[in-house]
C-alpha cells in the first residue's frame, strides 16, 4: 500500500482544552487527517478502494477457499445406497428412492443413522485416511445436509429430529461441537439446506459424516446431497472430485436445489453447532 | 476486531450553526471520530486493514468460490464433439485440437452451438427454481477481422432447452466489430428466472458476420466470480486437460483474467 501523502496527525485531548484558544493549526491538523482517512479509504480519481487488499493474508485476512466435498457418494438414493457395496454404513431400516423420483434416504426410526467416512477410501477400516495424522490439533468445517418431510398429511404425533455432523469411530455419537439439529417444525415439503461451522479436535480415530434420526417420526424425513468442506465458508453442492458414481452429476437426485442461489446459499438456514 | 479506542459519537448539523461557538466538547468529539475511523479501518503501524473480515458469509459478505466448470466437453474440437459429443449445432465445423480449434461459425444468420449444463440425469429445473446465479464466459476471436464496421453479433448465455430463445437476463452480446485476430475473453454473471426445462449453454450468431468467428474454451460456473477457465472435474473428453485446444490462451493471466472484456447481460 502506498503510504498517504498526508501522514496522520494525532491530537491529544491535552491540545483541545476549553480555555485554550484554537491555535491556527489546529483546524489545518483536523483537515489533514481527514485527507488522510480518505486516502486510505479510496483513491480520489479512480473512486475505487485505495488499499488493494485481495485477502492473501498478507494484506488481508486469508480467504480460505472451501475443499472440495470429502464425501464420496453424496447424493442419497438408490445408486449409492442400498445396492451392496456403498461408501455409506447404513442402519438396515433406512430406505432410499431412486435419483430421478424423489431421491433422498429416509429416516424416521429414533436411532436409524448413515455414516460415510470422509476422504473415502476402501472402508476395509473405514477408511484409508489416517485421520489422526491428517488433522493433527484440528480443522474448521462445514458440514451441510438438504432435508424436507416427505408429507405433512394430518398432524403427526410424533414429530421427529435429525442430528447430523462429524463423527470420530462412533456412529452413536458425535464429535463434541461437530452436530447440527433438525427439527420436523424446521421442515417443509421442498428441500432446505441446513448447515453448521466446527472445528474438530484432536481425534485418535478416521473421521466421518454421521446423519442420524434422534427422535421418531411418524412420517420421513427426506435427507439428500450432505456436504462437508474444509474452511469457514458455506459453498454451492457438489460431488467429491473423482466421485465415480457422481462424475459430473451422473446419478444426482434431480428434485435437490443444489444450483438454486437462495435456497443452498443465502437463505441456507445455519444452526448452532453443539 | 478491537474495538476503537473511542466510540463513534453522532453530532448533528446543528451543532455546528454559523453563530455557535466551536466548543471544546465539539472539537473533542470530531477529533475522537476522526479516532474511532481510523482505528477501524486499518492498524497505523503496519497499514494492514484492521478488521480481519474473511468474506466466510458472517464476518462479512460472503465470496462465492466458482464452481466447476458445468460444461462438459467445453474445449471445442473434433475431440470434444466426437464419440459421445453432446453438442448440438447448426452452420458449424469444430477443429482439430492440436490446429486451428474451436467452433467455426458466423457467415449463416442462426448458426448455433448449444449443448445441456452438465448431463441429462441431472433435471437442472429443479436444480435451479428461484434462480441460479451462473457466470457465463468464452475465448472468441475472428481469424480475418472484419472491422469496425462490421455488423454481425454473437450472443451466448443461458437458455431452457432452447437454440433461439435466451432466458431474460441471461444472455451477453458480442459485436463482430470488437472482435479481433487473437482470442479474447468475454463473459457476464447473470441470476437466471424460474425455468421450467434443462438448462443449456447457447452460443448464436445473429445477425451473421463478415466472415467465420471462432469460439472455444467456454465455461458455465455457480457464483458472480469469474475464475480461470478449466474443464469440467471429471469431463470424459479432457481428463487431466487431455485434448485441450493447444491455441486458446486459457492461462495467460492478461487474456484470461485481468482483460476480460465483461458485458451486461440482457
């Protein structure tokens, strides 16, 4: 940044004391380090911001780009749920649809869960990433998940709730600060996208998305496309690069707004991490 | 943040009327303003701006990363509309990769390329509903320029299922006139309407133009941003810039970043 031709001036209370006349430098002083601020606040000629800060981290704050999505297989249907071998561990009494209907998985029994380890892998031990070593004292995350009801026919008496959020060698229980709650009330009968910031601990164990229904419904909920990135920032929906069942959205539920502006980014709703 | 060393005090205009006395209250506070914004805006000692604001959507406005390229096939050749090519044309020939590539079009009022964002098992109407925001850009040069005088347009952008017909607001028009031997980067951000079929990139001539024009290296990505044109994460055609048309300058940082010439679209 070029230095401002006006350098600032400081004024102590000392110089400003009733009594005192105003010295004739004193409205000069005042006026300089208007200049001055303006200076740095933009460049008179050009109107556009004087400090050319472009968030490096240098001369700004870093931007830190989201990763690409770490989990494979991440628009929920039929084609990566349900047919054998599958990136996700799911509790047997969870269902899917197929990716051109309605797509999604469906919970709605307290304690049905899906996990899916991050970074993919062989699942021969969940997961061929060493956790532990790739996230030393931890990493900022987002986590996000697309969730509707699959009907609101008649009052139902038991309204449920989906917890989602990273797990570490557990499917009971979440990391601590890493789970989101959704409520059946948060729901409606088109897809909203929840979403949460953590940063995850120092862990001993792979790392992974768990989902799980923590309270019974009487109808679904419909749970599709979850994401999780490294970083601070919210992002736009996309498979995992390499993402074989998904390459360039083979097989994406087709009723998710994953393009739509309002709904997966400026009104995505942010939950307390807890 | 840290917070100012003084906190912002409003004084009113009348304040200051023509025939008050400029008191040491007054004098005191205008100079703690003057304080209070310098302190906000950037530490004195090493000119860095104070606010350590990372644009993450809740510090301050967040900055949508573009996505993936959401072209498939998007360097234009004979490899790109070969086995398997997904693109649909009209009064246009695409070149060979490793020669003069691109999509040759121009002299035929209508002449069109057009091709679905991403593939067909993705029903992007119900990706989009209330509006995707998609930054739309392409390498276009004119191996014979016609000229200032020239008349012929291209237009591109975002269509739903059409070769005609842009959706509203979505569509950028290049003049044949600006057009010259080299390629040149044009691209526009646009928030597309409610659609009720697939969403298609459209590239269309009208009306045509003195001689052929030559499109490549196009890119549909989520988000106002422009970023560096690159295939699509797992494009068939060009794995790891496989078959990339070798004479589009799509990482010259001039041509492909700083230059771009970016249009309103319509």
């Amino acid at each position: 940044m070029t230095a401002p031709a006006f350098p600032w001036i400081q004024l102590t209370d000392g110089e400003l004391t009733s009594g005192m006349p105003i010295p004739g430098t004193l409205p000069m002083a005042i006026r300089n380090r208007l200049e001055h601020l303006r200076e740095i606040v933009y460049d008179p000629d050009t109107m556009t911001a004087a400090v050319a800060h472009d968030h490096d981290g240098v001369n700004s704050g870093l931007i830190w780009w989201p990763s690409p999505n770490l989990i494979p297989g991440a628009s929920l249907n039929r084609s990566t749920l349900g047919f054998g071998q599958s990136d996700w561990e799911a509790k047997n009494s969870v269902t899917t649809d197929q990716y051109s209907l309605t797509g999604g998985a469906f919970l709605n029994a307290e304690g049905e869960y899906l996990y899916t380890a991050l970074g993919g892998g062989d699942n021969s031990s969940r997961d061929d990433l060493q956790s532990d070593e790739a996230f030393g004292g931890g990493a900022p995350m987002v986590v996000s998940i697309y969730a509707k009801v699959k009907s609101t026919a008649g009052p139902p008496i038991n309204e449920g709730a989906i917890a989602f959020g990273l797990a570490s060698g557990s499917t009971a229980d979440f990391l601590p600060g890493c789970k989101g709650l959704i409520d059946w009330t948060d729901l409606a009968t088109t897809h909203k996208r929840f979403w949460l910031r953590c940063k995850i601990g120092d862990v001993s164990d792979p790392v992974g998305m768990l989902i799980k229904c923590t309270e019974k419904s009487d109808a679904p909920m419909v749970l599709d496309c979850p994401m999780v990135t490294l970083g601070t920032s919210l992002s736009y929906w996309m498979p995992m690069p390499n993402d074989d069942t998904h390459r360039n959205m083979l097989k994406v539920s087709t009723f998710v707004p994953i393009w739509d502006e309002m709904k997966s980014i400026t009104s995505a709703i942010r939950v307390p991490a807890r | 943040m840290t917070a100012p060393r003084y906190p912002w005090i409003a004084q009113a205009d009348a304040d200051f009327g023509a025939d008050d006395s400029l008191t040491e209250l007054k004098i005191r506070t205008l100079n703690h303003n003057l304080d209070h914004v310098q302190d906000s805006l950037y530490d004195r000692a090493t000119h860095i701006p104070k606010r350590l604001h990372d644009h993450d959507g809740i510090n301050s406005a967040l900055i949508q990363m573009p996505s993936p390229n959401l072209v498939e096939r998007a360097s234009l050749s004979t490899e790109s509309d070969g086995l398997g090519g997904e693109w649909s044309k009209f009064n246009a020939t695409f070149g060979t990769y490793t020669g003069d590539a691109g999509a040759a079009l121009g002299t035929v009022e209508g002449a069109y390329i057009s091709k679905p964002l991403m593939n067909a098992d993705l029903n992007t109407d119900e990706c989009i509903r209330t509006g995707a925001r998609f930054t739309v850009s392409m390498f276009v040069k004119q191996p014979t320029p016609a000229g200032p005088g020239a008349t012929g347009k291209i237009n591109f952008g975002i269509t739903d299922n059409s070769v005609s017909t842009f959706l509203t607001g979505c569509k950028g028009v290049i003049l044949e006139s600006l057009l010259t031997a080299t390629y040149q980067r044009f691209y526009f951000s646009c928030l597309t309407p409610d659609i009720s079929d697939r969403a298609y990139f459209l590239a269309r001539v009208t009306p045509a133009c003195g001689s052929d024009i030559r499109i490549d290296c196009v890119s549909v990505t989520l988000g106002p941003v422009l970023g560096w044109w690159h295939p699509a994460d797992y494009d068939p055609a060009h794995y790891l810039y496989k078959l990339i048309s070798q004479n589009v300058p799509c990482w010259d940082y001039a041509i492909g970043m700083t230059d771009v010439t970016r249009l309103v679209p319509s």
